[in-house]
C-alpha cells in the first residue's frame, strides 16, 4: 500500500481534531500552548502534503512562515507565562479572568 | 436711477441687520437714530425713482434663481407705477414710524431688538412690492408675515389671560392666531400661483399677463379665487379678519406701520397687481366687491360701540380694507391704490395718537375711562381729529377724496346695492371716528380715578406725526397727478354719470358722513356715556364680535384641540411610540439575556469559538450540498 495524499489530510485532521480537543479542554496554560502547537503542525503537514501533490513549493514555504511564527509565539507566550507564575503563583487558565462582561 | 432702486430696496435690511447686532444689548439711542435715518434714505430714493424715472418702467435682474429642468426664473426687481407708489407710501409711513418708535419706546429694555424687527419688516415689505414674479412676491409675503408674528408678540413675556378678561389675550396667544391664520390663506395662494405656473410655465408678471388671454375661463376663475384667499388672509378680509382686532396687542407703533398703512394691503396690492387676471373674471371682481362691501359695513358696525381705543381703530381698519376690495373688485384698481395710499396716511397718524393716548393713560385701552385729555394733550388731539376727518371723508381731508370715487364707481357701475352698503359703512365710519374723539378727549376727565396724569407726547413724536397728519390734509388733492401717473400702467375707468347724479352723490354721501359726526358729537358731549343700542341684542352681538371669536373656538379650535389629543395619546403614543419602543426593549433584553457569555472565562470562550465555527462549517457544507 502506498501512502497518498489522503493519508497525510487524515493525519493532519486527526492531529486537528486533537489539538482542538486539548484547546477545549485544558486548563493548564502549558497544556494549552502545547495544543495550539499541535494545532499549528496539524495544518503544516496539510500543506507539505498539498504542496507536494501538487508540485509547488508555496505550500512548504508557507509552512516554514508558520514554524517561525510558532517559535516566536512560543517564546512570548512563555515569557507571559513565566512571568503570571511568579506574580499568581499558579497557571490555570481560570485564574485569567479579569475580563468580565 | 438702478442705484436709487437698490438703496430704496436694501437700506431696511442693512439697517435690520445693523439692529440685530445690539439685539441683546441694553438700549442704546444710536440704534433708533440710525436705523431712522437708513429708512429716510429708502425714502429719499424712492422719491427719486418717483420723480426721476420720468414715467419709464425700470426693471433689474439680480441673478438666476431658480433653474430646475424647463422652470427658469431671476431674481428681479422691477420699479413700475404700480410699485413706485406702494414703495413711497410705504416707506413714507415707516420712516415716520420708525422716528416715532424712538419716543414710544424709550423705556423698553429690548428697544434695539424692537428696530431690528420694525426695519426687517420693511424690507420684506419691499421685496413683496417690488418683484417682478409671484414667487419674489410670495417670499415677501411670508417675511411680512413673519415679521408681523414678532412684532404682534413682541412682548411675549407677558401672561396668558382668559377671553372673558378685558381687554384680551396675550401678545403670544394673538401673534400665533394671526400666523396661523395667514398660513391658511397662504395655502391659497400658493396653490394659486402654482396653477398660473401650471398653466403658462412661468412666473414673471410680464410673461404671464402677456398670456392671460390664453387660458381658460375656467383656469382664470380658480386663479382668481386662489389669489384672493390668499388677499383675504393677509387683508383680514371674513371670514378670516379676527386675527386683526387681536393683533392689537403689539406695540402701537407695529400698529400703525404693519396693521394699518402697509401689510394689511398687501391683499389689495395683490389684486391690484393682477389686474389683468382679473380684469378679464368680472364675476369674480364682483364677489371680491361683495366681500369688501360686507366687510365695510360687518367691522364698522362692531366699532360703533367697542371701547378698545386700538381696536376701534383696527375695526376701522378692517372696514376701509373692504371699500378698497370693492374699488378692486369692480375694476377700478387705481381708486384702490389711491384710497390705500391715503389710508396708510392718515390711518397710522391715528394708530400713532393713539400710542401717545396710551402712553399718557399708562397703557389703559377703555376710552370709557377717559376723557377731556384735550387740555393735556392739544397737539395729539388736533392731529387725530384731522385723521379722523379725513377718515370720515371730510372735504378737504384725503379721504373725502378716495372714499367719493370708491362710491361713485359703486353707483356708476349700477351695484346700487354696494353702493348702499358702502353709504352706511360712510356712515357708521364717521359715526365711530368721532366717538373716539369725544370720548378720549371731551367731556369730563373721568381718568382721574384711574390715578394717572396724563402729558403730551415729546416734541419729536408730535413732529413724526406731524407729515401725516399734513399728507391727511392734503394728499387727496394729488389725485389729479396721481391719475395721470398710474394710467399709464392701470386701466383708467371713467365714472360715466350725469353732473347732476354726481352731485347728488356727493351731498349725499358727505350729508351721510356730516350728520354720523355730529350726531357722535352731539351723543356724547355731555359726558354721556350710553351707547347706540345699549342694553340690547344688539349691542351684545356687536360687543362680542357677533360671537364669531367664540364661533371659531367652539366649533373650529376645540375639537382640533380635541382631534390632535387624540392623535397624540391613542396614535402617537400608542401605536408609533409603542412600536419604537417594542424594538427598542427586544435588543435591550436580548443584550440582556446574551451578556452572560462575556464570563471572562478562556475555555468557555475557546469552547464557543469553536462551537461557532462548527456551525459555520456545517452551514458551508449544507449550502454546497443545496
């Protein structure tokens, strides 16, 4: 059996559906970081795969923008997160609401 | 001459204007000077345009006014007989008004704001005489109109007080009946000018007075009548003349210039204008003639036994306005401007004694309460007697002059039935004039229980009214220029009678108008103070307006009252308002309701983003399936 493109977008939705899951659910922040990554990676290997199929090269150059993107989003994300330990002492989501309507 | 045209046109408004900037401020004496001496400049160049044009007819085009698709029309001015005489007339008799008015309002604290009005008013007064369309002359008809409404309410402030109270109502309440009033004779009007313009596309005098023989004779009649109701508002003409009376409550000075000598006759000066639409629907001239002549004798029998110094006057008014619709109305429009020229003249130098009457009794009105003002107030009593003669029609006072042809064209044209009317109307005139007279300034000062005491007015007011009273005297001997001049633009209509029935005529009317003076003299001489009829039905009726006040209130007035009340709680507040407000609580309750899922909570905000998108995904897929 050879792999096709079919298998790739299965992954990627699976790997989708997962990310969202733990985005829905999670209430640790880390946790939540962590989902959004998968999330992201989800959607990268959607476009290799479309990339490839289709012989064009924007599909992986758009994948590397989300990869950089990811990696400074990240990097902020955990200086905030650092940074909310030290002052709360805990980094549950439901401790972020000071937002109310 | 243009230069002439346009001062005598614009000085008002510049002195309008000048006024208005010290409007809020307390009074100061420069504004009443000045604003004096810019009316006397309008004066001066409408002298000039009289005497300098030499008979030619000078006609101005401002600019383009209109243009919409096929409607053309310029804002233009034209200086023809007809106008030259209405602009020195009317700016003879508010530049002395307006010296006048320096005197008669000294003490009020909105003096400034009072001239700004008083010049306003003249200017729109001009606009109205001088257009060479009917549109110019519909603008200038509402800015008297406006005019008029502030000059009526000018002392606004004061209260309210009930019908039965005398003398009346309130400065507001009167200045809104009158407004109102014009308005629905306006409404005429405009729908009279919309059908000339309907008819022959245009608006201009020349070019619709040109094509007058082209229409119908039906279009002329609806023309005609819808011209005239406007004329029967702004003219106080029944069934819409309460307004008049009431709009004594103004200033007297706005008495004198605006309901008496120029507004007022603005209706005449329209029917005048329009001759030749009417020239060409003699029934409807003879139903104008009708009115006036019922309205001659209506208002002159109301200020037989009224005891209102200034609604006498403003009775009398009413009732000389008739016998110029009647002139009108049978053709004889150069009788009509004649007599609406020495009305103005004589008619405000009344008004204007009367102020000085009332400014030495403390503002009382009740001639009753009067008397024997002769020794304190020579001058103003011999300048009223003389208005009054001529008001009587007295030879050689101006009226005997006018108010003779109005009769004899009466009888000459064989209306021996108006020319009745008008005889009594003669009558009564001279009859109620002199009872004025007795009453404030004969028999014994019964002013004294009032507490008052009465001075003569200062020596500028009596030289303000002293050109008046001198053009009373004497501007009926003008007649024969003045015949020659307007000629040359109105029909001229000859008087076709014998010799012997034209001095017949003249006994007549002159015995009719002699022995209503000296049975007022004789009536009221020693101090009596019974009136014709007192007592009486008749008296009562005449007393109460013919209850026509009462009339209109009970059947007219209060069930509109009732009607807009019930438009306003059952349809405005229960359907219209309700309906807004329906939509308005659903979003307010529907924010309500929804506000609970801004909680703050991340999850549950992540949880419905993508609950959201859920749904938006199943609604693509759904749609590409449809």
């Amino acid at each position: 059996m050879t792999i096709g493109l079919t298998h790739y977008l299965v992954l990627a939705t699976i790997l989708f559906v997962i990310g969202l899951m733990g985005v829905i659910r999670r209430t640790n922040l880390l946790l939540l970081f962590f989902s959004t990554e998968i999330l992201l990676n989800a959607v990268n290997i959607a476009f290799a795969a479309i990339s490839k199929y289709y012989a064009d090269m924007t599909g992986q150059m758009f994948s590397f923008f989300i990869i950089a993107v990811a990696a400074s989003e990240v990097a902020v994300g955990l200086g905030l997160l650092v940074l909310w330990y030290k002052r709360n002492g805990t980094i549950d989501l439901n401790s972020l609401q000071e937002m109310k309507g | 001459m243009e230069k002439y045209l346009y001062i005598a046109l614009f000085a008002p408004i510049v002195s309008s204007l000048f006024a208005g900037l010290f409007a809020t401020s307390p009074k100061k004496q420069f504004v009443g000077v000045i604003t004096s001496g810019l009316l006397a400049l309008s004066w001066f160049s409408s002298i000039r345009l009289l005497f300098g044009l030499h008979e030619k007819v000078l006609h101005v085009k401002l600019f383009e006014w209109i243009s919409a698709g096929n409607f053309h029309l310029d804002f233009g001015f034209v200086a023809d007989q007809t106008s030259i005489i209405m602009m020195v007339t009317v700016t003879t008799v508010s530049t002395l008004v307006h010296v006048y008015s320096n005197y008669y309002m000294e003490h009020d604290k909105s003096f400034n704001r009072f001239f700004s009005y008083l010049s306003a008013f003249v200017f729109s007064m001009m606009i109205l005489i001088m257009s060479d369309n009917f549109l110019g002359l519909f603008i200038g008809w509402e800015g008297v109109g406006v005019c008029s409404w502030l000059l009526i309410g000018f002392w606004y402030h004061k209260a309210d007080q009930p019908r039965e109270v005398y003398p009346s109502i309130s400065p507001s309440w009167a200045a809104n009946e009158a407004f109102i009033m014009n308005r629905i004779a306006d409404l005429g009007m405009l729908i009279g000018i919309f059908l000339i313009y309907w008819n022959l596309g245009s608006l201009e005098y020349d070019k619709v007075f040109a094509n007058v023989d082209k229409l119908s004779h039906g279009t002329l009649v609806l023309i005609g009548i819808f011209l005239f109701i406007g004329a029967m508002g702004k003219s106080a003409q029944f069934p819409l003349h309460t307004w008049l009376a009431d709009a004594m409550e103004g200033p007297t000075p706005v008495s004198a210039l605006i309901h008496a000598a120029t507004m007022v006759t603005a209706g005449v000066y329209l029917v005048i204008r329009a001759f030749p639409i009417y020239e060409s629907i003699p029934e409807i001239g003879y139903l104008i003639a009708s009115v006036g002549a019922f309205v001659a004798v209506f208002a002159a029998s109301m200020a037989l036994v009224n005891n209102d110094l200034k609604k006498i006057i403003a009775y009398s008014t009413l009732s000389q306005l008739g016998y110029m619709f009647v002139a009108g109305g049978l053709g004889a429009y150069w009788i009509a401007l004649f007599h609406l020229m020495t009305h103005a003249f004589f008619k405000s130098v009344l008004f204007l004694g009367a102020g000085n009457v009332m400014h030495a009794m403390h503002d009382e009105l009740n001639i009753k309460k009067m008397g024997a003002l002769e020794h304190k107030m020579k001058w103003t009593m011999i300048i009223m007697t003389v208005a009054s003669l001529a008001l009587a029609g007295i030879w050689p006072f101006a009226g005997f002059f006018s108010k003779d042809k109005i009769l004899e064209t009466a009888f000459s044209s064989h209306h021996y039935f108006l020319w009745f009317l008008l005889w009594l109307g003669a009558g009564m005139t001279a009859f109620y004039s002199f009872r004025l007279v007795m009453l404030v300034f004969k028999g014994e000062p019964r002013y004294k229980k009032l507490g008052v005491h009465p001075h003569e007015a200062k020596n500028y007011a009596i030289y303000a009214m002293a050109p008046l009273a001198l053009l009373a005297l004497v501007s009926g001997f003008f007649e024969h220029g003045f015949v020659h001049y307007v000629t040359k633009m109105l029909p001229e209509l000859e008087a076709d009678i014998g010799s012997g029935t034209f001095i017949f005529l003249l006994v007549v009317t002159l015995g009719i108008a002699l022995s209503g003076i000296v049975f007022a003299v004789k009536k009221y001489s020693n101090n009596n103070l019974k009136d014709l009829f007192e007592g009486t039905f008749i008296h009562k009726l005449l007393i109460n307006q013919y209850y026509i006040p009462v009339l209109y209130e009970k059947y007219i007035t209060d069930p509109y009252a009732k009607l807009s009340n019930f438009a306003w709680e059952k349809v405005d507040m229960k359907i219209v308002d309700a309906t807004v407000d329906l939509i308005a609580t659903i979003i307010y309750g529907a924010g309500d309701k929804s506000k609970v899922i801004q909680s703050g909570n991340l999850s549950k905000n992540l949880k419905l983003m993508v609950f959201g998108l859920v749904v938006l995904l199943v609604a693509v897929v759904i749609s590409q399936l449809g």
